[in-house]
C-alpha cells in the first residue's frame, strides 16, 4: 500500500454534488492498494499513520500526531498512486489490484485507521469520480509505502 499523506487545515470529498466525507484539521490519505498487498500492509500503515508525529506543539516543533490534537482523518482511493510512466507517455496502472483485492483492502484499512485512531474516519467514495478540495497546512506532505516500511 502506498499513502500520500497531507497535514491540512480541513479536506471534503464531494462525488456528484454529494459531500461523502469532510474534515476539519488533520490528515488527507490519498491510499492505493497494489498487486500483492495484505491485511498486514493496511495495519501497519494505519498505525503509523495515526501516530507520525506532524502537527506542531506549544514551542512550534513537529511533534504531536493527529491523534494527539484530536485531528481527523480524510482517506481518499486513489489507484493512480501506483502508475509506472517507464515506457511512453501514457501511464500504465499494471501494478494496482484489481477492485476485488483493492476494494476489501481499502475497507480495512479505513476500520483498522478508525481503531488506531479512536473515533471514525471520513472517507472517499471507492471507484468514484471524485472531487477533492483541502487546505493544504505547512504544506506538510509525506509519502509512505508499506513494503519500504520506513
């Protein structure tokens, strides 16, 4: 699994003129699932995600996690996350699951997030055609991929 994870302001998600998933302060998870990936790679990148110490403290230093500011979590599906531009100009997606490994995947990882987390997560709309707005904070953006485990 593969996450670009952005500290915002407040995110919404919104799918043919229907809000599926708002925030106030808090992380914005673009999440794609690849070829191969299991229930392990959605845990561990739940845990870590709920405990990246980014927010800022009282003396101005990335130091608290979204669960220490009580922040709240958007995660959006986002299969392009795996695209290989190696040969061409036109992206190939070879490399995402398939939505019957992706789409039980996708869900785990939101319960197993809401866990870590300890309230729910708002989410995206899986396969949808999706707008997504944030307020982008610091910009603080970090990119984490559950085989690199780093």
């Amino acid at each position: 699994m593969r996450a670009v994870i952005q500290r915002v302001s407040s995110a919404r998600v919104t799918v043919e003129d229907e809000i599926t998933g708002e925030i106030g302060a808090g992380l914005l998870v673009l999440l794609g699932v690849a070829e191969g990936d299991t229930e392990a790679d959605a845990q561990w990148l739940a845990d870590k995600i709920c405990v990246l110490r980014i927010f800022e403290d009282e003396a101005g230093k990335m130091n608290l996690s979204v669960r220490d500011i009580s922040g709240g979590i958007l995660v959006v599906s986002q299969f392009t996350l795996f695209a290989s531009t190696r040969k061409g100009t036109r992206p190939s997606f070879n490399d995402a699951a398939k939505p019957d490994l992706a789409i039980p995947l996708y869900e785990a990882f939101n319960r197993l997030t809401s866990t870590a987390l300890g309230r729910p997560v708002a989410t995206g709309r899986f396969a949808a055609m999706m707008d997504v707005a944030l307020v982008n904070d610091g910009p603080v953006t970090l990119i984490i991929d559950s085989k690199a485990r780093e």
